[in-house]
C-alpha cells in the first residue's frame, strides 16, 4: 500500500501558547508561532490549517506517533551488552540466559558482544567511554567490577565513578578441586599436604578472581607452600588439572563441574556460606573451619556514567525481573549459577563499596598495590 508524507502544521494563538505546549511535549525548543513536521498516512495527505483549535488530548494523540527518535520512550532500539570475556564462559552464559529475558521484559532485543582482554578490563574501559544513552551497557562480574580496579590500576577503571551502577542478576561460587591423584579429601588435608610439599594452583589468569582466591588459601592456610600457575582461561586451566600437569585449580563452579561430574577432578570445598545446590555433598570452606575463604563471582550489569536515572531503573527492574523467573532460575541452575539480585540499585552501590574495599586488602596483602 503506498504511503503519502504530509506536513502537519499547527499553529498556535501565541509564542506563550506554543512554548507551554513544546515544554509539555518536546522539551525546550526555539519559540515560533508555527511549528511544522512531517507525518507519514497511509494513502491520504493532511494539512491542517490556521484556525483549527486542538484540545490537549488530541493534539497527544496527533503526535504520540510522529515524534523524532531522539524523544521516543526508551528503547526503542537493540540494547547491546558487553562482555568482557570469550563466549561460552561464565559471563558468557549469565548474558544470554538473563539478558534474553530482559530483552522480552523491555520490548527489544539485547545483542551479547563479547570483548575478550585483560580480565574484562578492556571491556570496562570501551564501555566507560561509551554513549550514556542506555543502549550499550556491560554485564561484568567481580574480577572486572572489584578486583581488576587494584590489581590492573593502570587500566584507570573506578567502577563507582565511571559507571552508573545496575544491579547483581547471579552468581557461582568458587571451588577448590583437585586432580583425583592428590590424597587430600578436604581442606584440612590439603593444608597438610601443602606444608609438606609444594602444591601447584591453576588459576584463569593473574590478577582476577580465582589468583586472589588462591592468595587468600594462601593467607589463611598459614606455612602452605602453594606455587601459582596462571592460564589465560578458565578452561585450559581446568583441562591442565584434570591431565595431572598441575595438582590443583581454584575457579567458578560452572568450569569444573561437569569434570567433576565426571569424575576428572575432585572437589575439596565451595568457597561459599552455603552448598551449591549443583554440588550438594560438596562442603563449603566455612563448613570445613575456613571461615574467611569466601570468594563468590556475582555477575552484574552496569551503564556509562552520565546514564539518567530513569533508563538506569529502568535497566534494573527489568534484569532483576529476568534473574528471578522461574525459567531463568532453572536455566541458570543446569550450569551450576545461582540467581542474585538486590532490591535496589542504592543496595547495590553499597555492595560494590564493600566487595571492592574486601578485594582491595587482599590485593594489597598478595602484593599488588594501587
């Protein structure tokens, strides 16, 4: 069917007149006494004269379908979302799972882009220099958001000033396994074992997540003798436990559990106050008298500084909505994540400042400074 363009002419009975009616409907605009767009019909041009009088409603009726894209109700466009980390990962998989659900629960489509590099420091600084317009967010998790800001200081990432922040959607513990040759069963053992000989630690790269785990095993284990062996990966890392080339690995649950499953590797402890529901007869290192080995990867969504409040609560209501439907919580669940989500974006400030001030120390105590 062919489509006429017309110009809708209103004309208003003074510049008083028409700036209270662009006020109301556009936002400051330069004053004039007529104002003229153009509205597409379907097989039929309009143009309306001099003399004709719109009431408030018809007038909102007229234009709710004619505004330009830079007035339309946000989003009305796809919404990328960064990560910071190569596909199949566990960031990976909490983007697509959540991020598709939210996608559905704001009307658009949530495009993943994966921006692998430096711990996901490179996809925080592309992202902080981004447009604050709500379209290019970034779902990182506590390597990128807590960790990387004290032990990669010259990326110049401050989470709490170069991001607006979102809100937490899940989380995988870590755990402590090992390669089924190693006699030790439980943490107590391990600490014995790592007393009497050196114990090699596979970790997904140096200064994220798992390393600071390890340093903090280290820490509370008191005389262990525990030599670090970084991987660029979480994978390689694993497969290198399982093949016996280093004795142990310490990473998110979601890397090792289907080796574990398998039975390729052991897992000593969850590095959690809880159990993980993908490894109920898994003791957790606060079970076990560690008390201070906790060390949880939550996965969060941030925006550009400089986002509004009204797109960044918006952001929020809708992926903690996604996290928590029943069908996400099981897909999530299948790959060994758990839903996490605060009731509010201030909560979750207030979070961020404390996993960053926790993170901070034990980087500083492992001998990294900022």
């Amino acid at each position: 069917m062919p489509v006429l363009h017309g110009i809708l002419v209103l004309r208003f009975r003074s510049s008083h007149h028409f700036a209270a009616h662009s006020r109301a409907n556009f936002g400051n605009m330069r004053s004039a006494s007529n104002f003229m767009f153009p509205v597409r019909f379907s097989n039929l041009k309009f143009l309306i004269g001099r003399n004709f009088k719109f009431t408030a409603l018809v007038a909102a009726l007229l234009l709710a379908g004619v505004l330009p894209s830079w007035a339309q109700a946000y989003p009305s466009r796809p919404i990328h979302l960064i990560v910071g980390f190569a596909a199949g990962g566990s960031n990976d998989i909490v983007a697509r799972i959540v991020g598709q659900k939210a996608g559905e629960l704001l009307g658009t489509t949530i495009v993943i882009e994966n921006r692998a590099g430096a711990n996901g420091a490179t996809a925080s600084a592309a992202v902080a220099r981004g447009t604050p317009d709500g379209y290019t967010l970034i779902l990182g998790s506590a390597s990128q958001f807590a960790i990387s800001p004290h032990t990669q200081p010259d990326m110049g990432i401050d989470p709490l000033k170069d991001f607006v922040p979102i809100g937490t959607v899940a989380m995988a513990p870590e755990v402590l396994a090992v390669n089924p040759n190693v006699s030790a069963r439980s943490l107590a053992e391990l600490v014995a074992l790592a007393k009497s000989k050196e114990l090699s630690l596979a970790s997904s790269g140096a200064g994220g997540l798992p390393h600071l785990s390890i340093e903090l095993f280290r820490k509370l284990g008191g005389e262990v003798n525990i030599l670090h062996v970084p991987y660029r990966g979480g994978a390689p890392a694993a497969t290198d436990t399982a093949a016996g080339h280093v004795h142990g690995i310490i990473m998110d649950l979601p890397v090792l559990q289907p080796l574990i499953v398998d039975g390729k590797l052991r897992a000593i402890a969850v590095t959690n106050k809880v159990r993980s529901g993908s490894l109920p007869d898994v003791p957790t290192s606060v079970e076990q008298g560690m008390t201070g080995l906790v060390s949880v990867n939550w996965f969060a969504v941030m925006a550009p500084a400089g986002t509004s409040e009204d797109i960044a609560d918006r952001v929020q209501r809708a992926f903690t909505s996604a996290a928590k439907s029943p069908d996400i919580v099981a897909k999530l669940a299948a790959t060994g994540i758990e839903p996490m989500t605060q009731e509010s974006r201030a909560e979750f400030v207030k979070f961020l400042r404390d996993e960053n001030a926790r993170w901070g120390e034990i980087a500083r105590n492992a001998g990294f400074t900022r």
